[in-house]
C-alpha cells in the first residue's frame, strides 16, 4: 500500500515581529492592529521557493541516485520561473539524475496536496518506485495588506513509497472548482485576496467542510475517528471555526503555527503534516486538507515505522532556531518592496552564460567535485590531473559530491566592501572531512557566531539575481551547523 516513508520540512532563519509590521506600514490599513499578533517566517535574501523546498527534502533524507525516486514534484505559487522548470533545478541539487521525471505544480495554495496525491499515484502506479514532494513558498505580499501579516515562508517535503511507509494512504477525495479567494496575474508580481469574511464564509466554512464531510460519508467514518486534524487555515480563530462546521473536536487539530510562521501557502499542509507525523503514534488516524481551487482530502494511518524515523531537524527544533529579523525595512528590501542603494559594486551584473550553466551543472546546482581513482585525493571543481603532487594521475577520476560531507571553518572573514543585501559579506575557507577545501561565502549567521574549526552544513541558496534579465543564478553556501 502506498504511503509516506520520509518527511522533513524547513524554516528560514529568521522571523519578522508582525507589530514592526503595523508600526511600519500600519497607516495604511489601520484595520490590521486585529493581525498584529505574534512572528512570521521570513526568509533571507538568498532563498526562494526553490530552496527552501531543496532544504526541506535534504532535512527528509539523502536523495541521491540510488534512493529510487522516480519522480520529483515541486509545488509552490511563488517558484522563481514561469519558463525553466524549477522542479529540474531542484532535481540537480538532490542529485536524483537525468531519469527523475519533474514536474512543476502550481496555481492555488492546493498545489502541494494535490502533488502529494499525483506522487502517490505514480507508485501505487508502478510509475515511480518512490515519488518525492517538496513544496516551498517565498511570497510577496502588498506593504500594508493584511497578506502581509498573514503570509510567511516555509518548505516541507515527502516521500512517498509503496513499501516501508511511516503512514499508509486509506482513502482521498478531490473538488476543483474556480473560487478566487487569491487571485495574481501572470504579468503581476503581487497578488491580491478577496474579502476576508467572504473568503472564510463561502471557502472555509462551505467548500472545505462539504469536501471533507462528502469523504466521510463515501467511506462511512465519523469526524471522531481521526486523532490528528490538518486544516491550512491562516488563524487559530478559523481553525476552530472549521472545526465546529465539521464536528471535530478542538484538540485533534494540528496547530496552524500561525502565530509563529504564517501562512505557508503551498506547503502549508505539508508543513503541519511533518508537525502530525512526528508526534503520531502508531495506528492514529490523520486527515490531511488543502485548500485552494477547491479542496484536497488525504486520509492516513500511521503505522509502527512512524517510530524509527526522525528527520534531521524536527518543526519543533526549526521554531526555537528562530532569529528576530529586526527590522521591517530589512524585510521588505529583501522582497523588493523597498528599493536600497547597492553602491558601484552591486550595480554591476554580467549576463549569466546559460551553456555553461548547462554544461558544468552537476558543478555548479550539485557540488560535484572529483576524486582521483589512484590516490583518493578530492578536489573542487572537478579535474583531470590529480592535484596530489605525488600521483599527478590523469584521466583517473569519478565524481565526489560534496554537499553533504561534514566541514568546518578553515578562515574566515567580513568585507564591509562588497555588496550584499544582508551585510556584511562574509566568505572564507572550508575544510571537508575526507578531503577537499574550498572558498565558500557564508549565510544565515553574524561574523560572532564563527570561529575556526567550527563545523559547518552546506546549504543550497540563489547566489544571484540578475534583475535586467530575470535569471536566478544558485550554487552553495554555509551555515553553522545546529548543536
């Protein structure tokens, strides 16, 4: 029977006080003191929805060729590219391989659930031995809307298999149907929602509790036989609304973190499915619901696998690792609501050349080093001469990924020169256990948090956007690594 056999999900760094946001922008709209409550995940100026997506399947499981996965879906309404496939970058960065077949799923904040539902197809298919499902959402909101107190950024990821699953698929029920409760042209960068109260009337408390009771019906089950709730709903107000409409009691839902994180849009449902996953005890019910364009119901039972996995980091441990951002200028500069001066030395942006993206790929969005056959010597970027002045061998070389071997500071340093959005710069040296020491720039940290020999995580990141001609360029960065 099909079903999840590994899960994981990313939190940016920091988190934005949503009373900045109000002191701020709050003229505006004064009618949002009401959502000017509690924190709201932003992401840095060098993560997008692709990712935090990567991140999140990484902090999942290796995903690498021999993992099995057969196909690769990446859900968001905020993904960098509407021409370039963003699920085959993310793809790259996995290292899944040329034979992973991708896809894209977007258009509603349903896109996650309803990729989960077409990777749990291809393997009760026989499509795909293992299907994986990363969602990641960094979107922009208008300075001042209640959207931006609402909206917050995340990735969550799952894997899905035919045998071995943490939880096993029971049943789902699907309706589509063009109810415009967000609505963003595809000319426009910010989007726009339809009133609050109508949203919540006809959507929430129509659609989704007809879905939902329509599948309790088909299988004859009772809103009590489920002991874990997901309902993406951007309120703990709403959550409880929901929940009375169908008869659940308060305590089986799934916490909506919106107090914490914000809405998460695609991966939302995904995001609190980990939160229920690793809390759940073997043999509990979960319904899953995803909500846009019509509603998504997965109904999951979790099995005794569900106690010999743990992702890397837990949601819980991604909440305390929250940093305050400080400052909602920071924020929007990192959105670009608010255009900052760069100086001479962020004016410049040479065109990106896209064949030899292509051809060093592996390079470049896996971090694809070589190792030398003869001595074992690794080496970034790759070579065809070993750099061991005692072999020297040549043509003698496999590929070695680097990107998740264990690494620690070597040098370091701040350049207050240098354009960055978040400055200072800081850049140094990394030293890899095994082998190989190369020059990385370093993210998500202050200039005090380092010091040499600290270990650190490699983390994929956009390195830059080039603006004047809509490309995004990724490669990887460090991070100090979680104690």
């Amino acid at each position: 029977m099909a079903g999840i056999v590994a899960f994981g999900a990313h939190l940016p760094r920091y988190r934005l006080d949503r009373g900045r946001i109000l002191k701020a922008v709050g003229w505006a709209q004064p009618a949002t003191a009401a959502r000017a409550r509690g924190q709201k995940a932003v992401a840095n100026h060098d993560e997008d929805a692709i990712t935090v997506a990567v991140a999140a399947a990484r902090n999942a499981g290796a995903f690498g060729p021999g993992a099995g996965v057969g196909s690769l879906y990446l859900a968001s309404t905020s993904a960098p590219y509407a021409e370039r496939q963003n699920s085959a970058i993310a793809a790259e960065a996995l290292g899944l391989g040329d034979a992973v077949r991708s896809a894209d799923v977007t258009g509603s904040a349903r896109a996650g659930t309803t990729a989960l539902l077409a990777a749990l197809a291809d393997v009760t298919s026989g499509r795909a031995g293992r299907a994986l499902v990363c969602a990641g959402e960094v979107r922009r909101a208008r300075p001042g809307s209640v959207e931006e107190h609402l909206l917050g950024d995340a990735g969550a990821a799952v894997c899905v298999g035919e045998e071995g699953g943490l939880a096993e698929l029971m049943g789902s029920h699907s309706v589509s149907c063009d109810f415009p409760d967000r609505v963003r042209g595809s000319d426009r960068s910010l989007g726009r929602s339809w009133e609050e109260r109508w949203v919540r009337d006809e959507g929430l408390l129509g659609l989704l509790p007809d879905a939902v009771s329509a599948y309790l019906a088909r299988c004859g089950l009772e809103p009590g036989a489920f002991s874990k709730v997901v309902l993406p709903v951007a309120s703990l107000r709403d959550a409880a609304r929901v929940a009375r409409a169908l008869g659940l009691a308060p305590e089986v839902l799934v916490h909506p973190l919106a107090d914490r994180v914000g809405h998460t849009g695609a991966a939302h449902p995904l995001l609190l499915l980990c939160r229920a996953l690793e809390e759940a005890e073997p043999g509990e019910e979960i319904l899953v619901v995803g909500f846009g364009s019509g509603v998504d119901v997965l109904h999951f039972r979790v099995t005794d696998a569900v106690r010999s996995f743990r992702p890397r980091r837990t949601v819980g441990e991604l909440l305390k690792m929250g940093k305050d951002l400080g400052s909602y200028e920071r924020y929007a500069a990192f959105r670009d609501l608010l255009a900052v001066e760069t100086g001479m030395r962020g004016e410049f942006e040479p065109e990106t050349p896209m064949s030899v993206v292509w051809r060093h790929r592996r390079t470049i969005l896996g971090l694809v080093g070589s190792r030398c056959r003869r001595c074992g010597t690794p080496q970034f970027p790759p070579q065809r001469v070993c750099a061991n002045g005692e072999c020297r061998a040549v043509d003698e070389m496999e590929p070695y990924p680097f990107a998740d071997r264990a690494s620690r500071v070597f040098s370091y340093t701040a350049d207050l020169l240098a354009w960055s959005p978040n400055p200072p710069l800081i850049y140094g040296v990394v030293d890899f256990d095994g082998g190989g020491r190369m020059m990385m720039e370093f993210t998500d940290c202050d200039l005090e948090d380092l010091a040499v020999g600290l270990p650190v995580d490699l983390v994929f990141r956009r390195k830059y956007h080039d603006r004047q001609r809509g490309i995004h360029t990724y490669f990887w960065k460090c991070v100090p690594a979680a104690s």
